[in-house]
C-alpha cells in the first residue's frame, strides 16, 4: 500500500527578487527565515510526495533517507507558482524507480534533484518557464552512479542555467535531454564513466554556452543552437576525456553572428562512422570550429560551413 503526504501551501508576499543558486546545507536550522518553507523528512519507499506553493519567496524541501531500501518507488510532484522560490528533492540510499516532477512558473526560481546510491530507473523531470521580463533560473540535477536514467529539463526565459551530473562507477544507458528557450542561456552535462548515453541539447533564440564533458565510450551527443532573429552567437564546448571510444557527436549552429564550437578528444578512437556516426560539426554564420585531437586516433571529422 503506497504511502502518501500532500501539502499545499499558500503565501503572498513581497519583496525583492534575487537569482542565485540555493545553498540548502542547513534547511533544518532554519532555511532562510524571510521564506514560507516546507519540509518532509522521511524514511520510507513507495511514497507519494505532492507539494503545491502559490506565491513569492517560499521553499520545499523532500528528504528521503534512511535504510538500504529507502529510495525505491517514490513518487515526488513539487509545484511552484510565482518569484523567486526554491525546491531541493533528496533521495538517499538505493534510489531506484523514482519519479521525480518539478514545475516551476515566475523568475528566479531554483530547483536542485539529487539521487544518491546507485540511482537507477530514475525519471527527473524539471519545467521552469520565467514570466515575461523576468528571468535567472536555474536547474541542478545530480544522479550518483546511475544506469537507465531518463532527465529532462525545459527553461523558458532568459539567464536560465542547467546543470546536469551523473557521477560514478559504470553511469551507463542514461537519457539526457536539455531544451532552453530564450535568451543568454546556459548548459552544462557531465558523464563520468558512462557508456552508451544519449545528451541532447537544444537551444534557441540568442547567444547561448552549452558545456558536455564525458568520460566514456559509445555515447551520442547531439547539440543544436539556433538564432530566431538577428541577435549574439552562441558557444559550444564539448570535451571526450579518458578513453571515451566509439562516440557520436553532431553539432548544429545556426545564426547571422558568429558562433564558435570546439571540440576536444583526449586518448579517444573510434569515432569513424563504423560504430559511430563520427564527428560532424554544422555552422551557419561567421563561425569559428576546432577540434583539438590528443592520442586519439580512427576518427571521422566533418566541419562544414556555410
């Protein structure tokens, strides 16, 4: 029998409206006294967790802990509608099964998912979408030695930030997926150790970084940057570190400005078009490519320039 806890919490209030990434060490000292906080801290599997806030300035906190088995098959929904609120969903332990939804709607808002012990199975699902002619987002997803995870973040607005890490031992079979929409946007995917991943990353409107290193072998990565109107270019960095073999990598760069993609191998082979579709890189603009090639060998490189 599944267990559940529902809380809806309702605030207006004002104030003024700072973007920053949360440091939620001591949420149980007292998280920031100027805002409306909920807390649930449980030892528990199979829960169903749902959290509702309408305001500004309010705070969640899911800490899910405990036993060996404490994190399976829990289902975590936080809702939070207005300016500059907070969400930190924790899960510990052997964190398999989860869903975890996080919607956000206003500026300034933060969200932070951390999946803890051999995290498997997971879905983490964050929408943040800014209020017109507000902004500062920002989205941090940490899964800890996960297979067969599946992370999608959607941001609309402008200076919004997704940070994505998936860390440990054999990360392997994981679905990331990235789509930012707005202006001034940024994006950074870490893969330590990880093999046969999907990365996608979308971006459009102006002057967008995205940032990709992984550590591992037969991985696709696909990475799209697109202008809707005339407006600043984009920067793309990915990096392939410590034998990471047989990966594919396609990006796109679209605009009137000048847009600039590097490309960083480090003792990486295989990238040939035989087990992977090879290295291919798009632009459309005053474009600046490089692809920087250490002990790497057997590879397919495609620039093409328009």
């Amino acid at each position: 029998m599944r267990k559940t806890a529902v809380v809806i919490a309702v605030a207006l209030s004002s104030g003024s409206v700072i973007a920053h990434e949360v440091d939620f060490k001591n949420y149980f000292s007292g998280v920031n006294a100027d805002k409306e906080s909920v807390i649930i801290s449980q030892d528990s599997d199979d829960t169903d967790v749902w959290i509702l806030q309408n305001g500004e300035r309010q705070q969640s906190v899911v800490d899910i802990k405990g036993t060996a088995q404490a994190g399976n098959d829990n289902d975590v929904t936080v809702r939070q509608f207005g300016y500059s609120n907070d969400s930190l969903i924790k899960i510990k332990e052997a964190s398999g099964g989860n869903d975890v939804t996080v919607v956000q709607r206003g500026s300034s808002q933060d969200s932070r998912v951390e999946l803890e012990g051999d995290a498997d199975h997971n879905l983490v699902v964050v929408r943040q979408r800014n209020a017109l002619g507000r902004d500062d987002s920002w989205s941090d997803v940490k899964i800890d030695a996960g297979d067969d995870n599946k992370v999608r973040v959607n941001q609309t607005g402008t200076n919004s930030h997704s940070d994505i890490h998936i860390l440990g031992n054999m990360s392997d079979n994981n679905r990331i997926r990235i789509a930012q929409d707005g202006n001034n946007n940024d994006s950074d995917v870490t893969v330590n150790e990880g093999a046969s991943n999907r990365i996608s990353v979308t971006q459009t409107q102006n002057q967008h970084k995205s940032d990709i290193d992984v550590d591992g072998s037969f991985n696709r990565i696909s990475l799209t940057q697109s202008d809707i109107i005339v407006g600043k270019g984009h920067d793309s960095d990915i990096d392939l570190t410590s034998n990471s073999n047989n990966n594919s990598i396609e990006v796109t760069q679209q605009g009137l400005l000048s847009n600039k993609s590097i490309i960083s191998l480090v003792n990486s082979s295989g990238n040939n078009g035989v087990l992977s579709a090879g290295i291919s890189v798009t632009q459309t603009g005053h474009d600046y490519s490089s692809i920087q090639l250490t002990n790497s060998n057997n590879g397919t490189y495609t620039v093409t320039q328009n």
